[in-house]
C-alpha cells in the first residue's frame, strides 16, 4: 500500500512569484507601520493604524499563498479579498478626502506610492487562487 502523493506547493510558478511580491511587502508595510506609530503616531492615527493593517494582511496572504490544504486557501482567499477591498476603499477615501490621511499609508491613492503593486497584486492573487482551484477540480 503505497502513501498518497503529497499535495503539490503553490511556491512554483507564478505562486512563487506571488509569495515573494507578498513577503517583501508583509516586511515593509509592518517595517514601515511599526517605525510610524513608535514615532508619529499622534500625526495620522488612522493612516498609520490602515498601514499596520495593511502589513497582517500581506503577512497573511504571503503564508496562505505558500502553504498547502483547505484552510491556507481560505486564509489566501480572504487575505486577497480584504487587500483588495481595502485598497479600492482607501485608495478611494484617500483622493475623495485627502485631509482625513494626512500622511500615505500603503493603500493611498491605489498604491501610488509603490507603483500601484498594491492595486495589482490581490487582482493577481485571485485570479491565481481561482485558477488553481479550477486545476484542483480536474
């Protein structure tokens, strides 16, 4: 009697790829947030606090995109569609009522601030998730 195979990991591919774009901003953002409210945080509470949340969801995204079974794929899903949901609003709020977000946080302006990567990378996320599950159904 010989052992199932072993789920295949999603860091091949575009999954790696992804799982990198994700682990480098999950480092900046919280790097980045952290500096902010030890420092400044009486200046842009909520910019700060958005960017803070910002970071645990790329940190989420990044261990949901790279680990295998039922559970991480729903962590991914929800990562992705909350990156995305958060982006779109800020990025929303950010140009409607500039004086609320004295200060950029990651998802400003749609991410104008890291060359919109912020914008892309849950549109890229999902269409990977989808994609793969797709694959996983045939």
């Amino acid at each position: 009697m010989s052992a199932a195979p072993a789920p295949r990991p999603r860091t091949t591919g575009l999954g790696r790829v992804l799982v990198a774009l994700y682990a480098v901003f999950a480092i900046a953002a919280v790097s980045r947030a952290g500096v902010q409210i030890a420092t400044d945080f009486h200046e842009a509470p909520l910019a700060y606090a958005l960017s803070a949340f910002a970071g645990v969801v790329y940190v989420l995204a990044t261990v949901g995109l790279g680990r295998t079974g039922r559970r991480w794929r729903t962590v991914a899903w929800v990562a992705c569609s909350v990156e995305l949901l958060g982006v779109l609003t800020v990025g929303v709020l950010s140009l409607a009522d500039a004086e609320a977000f004295p200060r950029a946080t990651v998802w400003s302006g749609f991410g104008q601030g890291y060359g919109y990567v912020p914008l892309v990378l849950p549109v890229l996320g999902l269409v990977y998730l989808r994609r793969e599950s797709r694959a996983a159904r045939t």
